[in-house]
C-alpha cells in the first residue's frame, strides 16, 4: 500500500521541497517524565510537515486543524468550525512595530492627558515598553558539540547541547542538511518558522517564546533530527524528525478550504 501522502506529492521537482514526521513522544504528568516506548498505549503524536520555498504546512488531509505558514503570515484552518483563522501580527518583526505602535499612542495620550490622569498614562507607557523591551531582549546561550553520535531514522547525528544560565536546556543532534534528502529545504523551513511568534515551537516543539533563538541555528551546521528539552535535570519532551523526502507538494496543499469564512485577529 502506498503512503497517503503519495496522493500529494509530486516527486518531479525533487529539490522544490520536502516532506517529513515531526513525532513527539509522550510526557507521564504524574511523574514529568518521557513515557517508555514499551508502555501499553504509548503512541507517540505524529505530525506530517510539508515545505515547498517560502510556505509550510502543518497537518496532513485527516487533521482537525491545519497551520499554514506564507508571505508573513499564519492561516489557521480548524475543520472542526469551517473557519480560517489569520494570525496578526505573526511575525516577530510585526509583534515589535505593534508594540512599538502602542507605546507612541500611549505615550501620545499621556501628553495630552490632563494633569490627574498624566501620571497613570505615563506609567501604562512605561510598563508596556518594558515588557516589549523584556520579550525582545536576547538570551544568552552557550553551545558545545559532544563526541556522542546517535541515529534518527537511520541518519547518523551528533549530540550538541544547548545551556541557558549554566543549566543544560536542550539536546540536538544535528545531521548534516547535505546528508538528508530534502535537508537543505527542512532547514530553510525551520529558519523561516523563526520569523513568527512562538516559530520554535513548530519548529522543534520547544517554545522560547517571542525570543529570536533560531538566530543560532546556524551554528550547528545541520539539521537536528532529534531534540531533548530538560528541565531540572531531567527530559521532559523529546522530538524527532523521520521519513525525510524531497519533491513538490501538490498545489492542493495550499489552498483554503472554499466556503471557509477568513476571521483575522491577533494570536
């Protein structure tokens, strides 16, 4: 039997784009810690990635809810109410000139504001730039490859860690993008999901927030085919990418649903 996504996919234009898993194992909430493999009903939550250029799709035919990320924006398809739903601002850049925005307005009405209204003005002005000033405030990050080498679907890859506060926070093991058939394209993907809010976790299911992390990813050569969150010492998430292919997706793949009604808002 063929694999669905066979139906649409077309293999011609092999370097156009790529298709893969992006599998995420089970966490034990009563104990915070990664479910054995073995354990009776332990699948793991299996997501198909699709990436032609400058657009990627998450969510496969059969998904309740469909993210479609192009030209700097997130259309959010939920089956489930027959709307989509456009995200703005997306973008990191666009969160910043929000924000940027909302502070000149308040600011404006705090100079305009009579005398026993300035003071609470000025002080919503100066709360919401240090919060917008805190978000985009970058993290410092500590990087070191390991000698230890895993394999993620049959590629061979090499552990780097990731520290933040002298505390490990990630493991990646990164595979050459050369080595991977539609490796150059899955990493441009990943660095264009880096663009939006909160891009890092669709990227690699683990969430920094409005913080431009994936400035770093090329620092690590590859592309990471395994991830491992810690916290407190121990693996509370792991990721991996598997059943990498290269091709075109069918032009199907990005059309919104007809009939579906566009809501815009903010995410």
């Amino acid at each position: 039997m063929k694999p669905w996504w066979l139906a649409f996919w077309l293999p011609i234009a092999a370097q156009a784009g790529a298709f893969y898993d992006f599998t995420v194992r089970p966490l034990d909430q009563t104990n915070m810690s990664l479910v054995s493999a073995a354990a009776p009903g332990a699948l793991p939550r299996v997501t198909p990635y699709f990436v032609d250029g400058s657009k990627i799709r998450i969510g496969g035919p059969e998904a309740k809810t469909v993210y479609l990320f192009e030209d700097q924006s997130m259309y959010v398809i939920d089956h489930a109410s027959r709307t989509v739903h456009v995200v703005n601002p997306a973008t990191l850049n666009q969160v910043a000139a929000h924000y940027d925005q909302a502070i000149k307005q308040l600011q404006d009405l705090a100079a305009k504001a009579p005398p026993d209204e300035r003071a609470e003005a000025e002080q919503k002005a100066a709360d919401l730039k240090k919060a917008s000033d805190r978000m985009q405030a970058p993290v410092q990050r500590q990087y070191r490859v390991t000698a230890r080498l895993e394999s993620v679907d049959g590629h061979e890859c090499r552990i780097w860690e990731e520290s933040e506060n002298d505390a490990k926070r990630l493991e990646l093991c990164v595979a050459p993008a050369a080595a991977l058939t539609g490796g150059a394209q899955i990493l441009n993907g990943m660095k264009m999901l880096s663009q939006f809010r909160h891009g890092s976790k669709f990227a690699l299911g683990v969430d920094f927030g409005l913080t431009a992390w994936w400035a770093d990813i090329d620092r690590l050569g590859g592309v990471p085919l395994l991830v491992r969150e810690y916290k407190y010492d121990s693996v509370v998430s792991e990721v991996t990418l598997t059943g990498v292919h290269a091709g075109t997706p069918a032009a199907s793949l990005w059309e919104l649903p007809a009939g579906y009604p566009l809501q815009e808002g903010s995410d």
